[in-house]
C-alpha cells in the first residue's frame, strides 16, 4: 500500500550570500580569528519548519498558502530530492513528480524521442517504452507535431505531452505543482479524468495551487501552509473559508 | 515516475533522514550502483549532449578529428625540429599523448560541472547522482574516440603496429573507473565551492607542461624517481608505454594502483559526506 509519512520535517537552505560560498573565506577562516566568528553565522532559509502528516491510499491532498510559504519545497521533499535537515520522511511507493514543465526534455528533440527518454529516467524496458509511447500519443493528440521538435510545440501542447508522460507511468504517488493549469479547458477535463482514473486505485494526489476552486473540487483534504509551518489541515470546506477569509482581511 | 533508487521492486521504499555515520558511505554506494544500473540513461545523455553540440554542422562531430590532427601535425613539426626529434617516433608518441591529454582535461573541466549543469534534472526528479557523472564520462569517451582516427591514422602512415593492445584491456577499465571518480569527486566540489572550476583550471595547465606529453620521458635522466610524485605520470605511461612497445618498470604500475586507490578513497569520503546536500546547493 502507498502511503506518505512525515515526521517534523525540517528543511533549510544555507545561504552563502556574497562571496561566502568560496575557498576564500574558508582559508580566511583558518588564518585569522575574526573571521571565523563572521563566518560562522551564515544565514539560513527556514523553507519547512516542524511539518507533520501522513497520507493514506486515496487521499487527495492540496497545498495552498502563499508564495514562499513552502509548497515548493515540500513536494521536492516528498519526492526524496531535498533529503531531510532534522526529521523524517517515508514514502512507500513508486512516487510520479511532475515539478517542472521541462521534465529533463529537450527542445531540439522531437516529441518521440523525448518520450523515449523520459523512460529511460525510470529505467523502463524497450516493450514498456513502447506502450507508454502509444498511451501518451493518444492522449495528448498531437498528431504530427509527436514527430517534429518539442521547442516548435505551444506551450498547450508541451504541457499536454508532459502531463500524458508522468501520468502514463502510473505512479502509485502524483506530486504536482501547479504549472499543468496552462491547459485549455477541453485539456482541463480529459486532464481531470486521466487524474481521477489514478487516484480511484490506492494512489495518493499531492498537488499544490493557488486556485481554490481546483482544491474544492479535487482534493479531499487540504494543508494550509503558513511560512514553513502546516497553519491548518483539514477538509476542504473546513480550510478553504478560513484561507480565503484571512487573505480577504489581509489585502 | 521517478522509481526511487533505481530498483524495480514492486512497492520501494524510500526512508530519509539525516544521515549519520556509515549510512552516509552507505547510501553513497547505493548511489553510484543505482547510477551504474541506469547506465542507458548516462549513456543516452552523453551521446546525445555530443549529437546536439554538433547539430546542423557539416563535419559534425568530426571536427573533433580534425581540430586533434591539426594539432598533431603542427606541435609535432614545431616541437620534433625544435628538439631535433624522429618524427617517425616523436609523432605517434605525441598523437597518443595529446589525445589521451584531452580526454584527460576534458574529464577534470566538465567534472567540476557535472551537478551545476545538470541543476534542473536535478530539482524535477529524484535520481542517482552518479548519473549525472557517468554523462559526462561517456561524453567525454565519445570525443576520445572520434580522436582515436588521429592516432591510427599516423601510426599507419608511419607503418607501425601498436604492441602489446591486449595488455590495455585491465588499464582502459582502470582509466574508466578513475574518470568515473574523478567526475564525482569534482562534480562534489565544484557544486559548493564555485572557484573551484578556475582553479582546476589553472592547476590543469600546470599538469600539462610536468607531465610528460610533448616531451618524452626518456629526456629526464637525474631524479627520474620523483616523476612518479605527479599522479597524471604513472597514468599515462601504463596506457601509453605498452602501445609504444616500452612496458613501464613496476614501480609505474604501483604508483598508478595508488593513485587509484587514494582518489577512490577521497572520492567516496566527499561524496557520502556531501551528496544529501548537492540538491541544496545546485
């Protein structure tokens, strides 16, 4: 069974600001006293503070808050790329992340041979390879344009190409930022009805947003995320209102 | 998607927490046998960062060639007047040399970059660092054999036969396995420390004139035991002596098992060490 276990997850960025991330300040901090004192307090970014949860098989989770309040950074930590500074994270199953639009494709090679590469970064076999080339050229209809180089593609049809990929794999677990809402609205449903076909089996959603109307109807919980912190974690009918009514009271 | 550690077991497992002791060597081994078992990957990214560099030009990778025997041919007429060298010998001597010194300074300079170039793969999926360093290894193998002609190519002009090839098998595997170290342990550095790549760079330059590769070893007579106290030496001459018909004394062979053997071991230190914060850092 997936699931997703967090246990006062702890992330920090160092920020070696200026010319501290040199050699020159580590010699300088071996040669002379005072420097070492100035060296010593490097500031560092709380991106995630003391976040707790856990995500059983058919939870959909939705992250709202802010920029900066640290989604971001917290499905990278689910999908095991930021490794904990303090705290745990477990995850049981094959995770899907769908981060960044680009995926590691490259724009001079067409959409085939993206998509053959894009398998490879799993490590799949060549009649593997060959299904999912079938499923994701049904799916994002691209017609010739699968032949020709991806950097030729609208932005519609990349996010089209990039959204059939990471969800042809069927990942037990889907982590996604909220980049693939560039779709078109004919894009949005069949999009909608690719997801629900994932999430009805044991898999788990993490998606993170700033539109309330995707988490109201997507997602069956949803965490308030507050400069690092969970602010509130609930349904959404419950969360929603208190998220929308403080943003109101803010601007 | 990203299926975590490069195992294909059915429901895997992955459990982060800071690391200490051993689980950091450990997890670093898992790290370079997950990147070694995704060798498709390494080796599709290699060839094709070669393929796209040269697309739409008409000699396309051969330029490569050409450059590395435009180089032989104009070092090996200056430099076998200028030393009063057979160029029947001095130019097979210098096209191996050359070469190997290319792919040899091609390793270290990509090397520091392997991670900082490789950042947004890095920040979309979970994967071994190591493929990022096998990319560049095999990048770099691909110009080493477009450069390979240069090399046959005098030896057939000069009639000569290569000797003992057989004998390179066990050393081309140890070069291999040393790139693949020295990539890691750079591409480690290179990350936090942005001065490194300079630095490497000018230290390259030192290598290349003490090294022996436009000049042949054979011209140092005093304090010839002291050679050995630059590692790039013994290297060479195992690769290169056997081909040249010259096999290297054992004291050669030692010196290269060592170096080997130090630049693992330094290797695996910084990179258990640091490998958990490279995707911090790019």
């Amino acid at each position: 069974m997936a699931g997703i276990d967090v246990r006062d997850l702890r992330i920090a960025f160092p920020l070696y600001h200026g010319n501290a991330r040199s050699l020159k300040k580590r010699l300088g901090r071996a040669i002379s006293g005072r420097l070492e004192h100035d060296a010593r307090d490097r500031v560092v970014v709380r991106a995630l503070n003391g976040v707790s949860f856990s995500l059983r098989p058919g939870e959909r989770l939705g992250l709202i808050g802010r920029n900066g309040a640290g989604k971001t950074t917290l499905l990278r930590a689910l999908a095991g790329i930021y490794e904990p500074v303090e705290g745990r994270v477990t995850i049981r199953g094959r995770v899907g992340a769908l981060l960044d639009t680009n995926l590691g494709m490259i724009g001079e090679l067409t959409g085939r041979e993206n998509i053959r590469l894009r398998c490879l970064f799993t490590g799949m076999a060549a009649d593997a390879i060959a299904q999912v080339e079938r499923d994701v050229q049904a799916f994002a209809e691209l017609g010739a344009f699968l032949d020709l180089p991806i950097r030729t593609y609208s932005s519609g049809m990349q996010v089209r190409l990039a959204f059939g990929l990471a969800t042809a794999t069927r990942p037990q677990i889907l982590l996604m930022d909220e980049w693939f809402m560039a779709g078109d609205a004919a894009f949005m449903g069949r999009a909608r009805a690719r997801l629900e076909g994932l999430v009805s089996g044991a898999e788990i959603l993490v998606i993170s947003t700033h539109q309330p109307d995707i988490l109201a109807t997507w997602c069956t919980r949803v965490l308030w995320m507050d400069q690092g912190h969970i602010r509130m974690d609930g349904p959404p009918d419950v969360v929603l209102p208190a998220y929308l009514g403080l943003e109101k009271a803010g601007t | 998607m990203a299926d975590i550690d490069g195992t294909l077991a059915a429901e895997p497992v992955l459990d982060l927490t800071p690391e200490t002791g051993l689980r950091h060597l450990w997890r670093a081994l898992a790290d370079v046998a997950g990147g070694c078992r995704m060798w498709r990957l390494g080796c599709t990214l290699g060839w094709l960062d070669i393929k796209l560099r040269y697309r739409g030009s008409i000699l396309g990778p051969l330029w490569l060639t050409v450059s590395t025997a435009v180089m032989v041919a104009a070092i090996g007429s200056v430099y076998g007047a200028l030393f009063h060298m057979e160029l029947r010998h001095y130019l097979p001597f210098l096209s191996i040399s050359l070469v190997l010194w290319g792919y040899v300074s091609g390793i270290t300079s990509d090397g520091c970059q392997v991670f900082t170039r490789a950042a947004g793969l890095i920040q979309a999926a979970r994967l071994p660092f190591t493929v990022h360093a096998i990319r560049s290894v095999v990048r770099n193998v691909l110009v080493l054999l477009h450069n390979l002609a240069v090399i046959i190519v005098v030896f057939a002009v000069f009639r000569l036969m290569p000797a003992h090839l057989l004998a390179e098998i066990p050393v081309l595997a140890l070069w291999a396995i040393d790139s693949l170290a020295l990539s890691l342990a750079l591409g480690v550095l290179g990350t936090r420390f942005r001065d490194i790549p300079p630095i490497i760079g000018s230290l390259l330059q030192i290598a290349f004139f003490v090294t022996p590769i436009m000049w042949e070893p054979g011209l140092i007579v005093a304090g010839r035991q002291y050679m050995l106290l630059n590692p790039f030496y013994p290297l060479f001459e195992i690769l290169r002596g056997p081909v040249m018909g010259e096999v290297p004394r054992l004291s050669v062979w030692i010196a290269a098992g060592g170096y080997s053997v130090v630049l693992w071991v330094v290797t695996l230190l910084l990179f258990s060490r640091l490998r958990s914060r490279l995707a911090y850092w790019v």
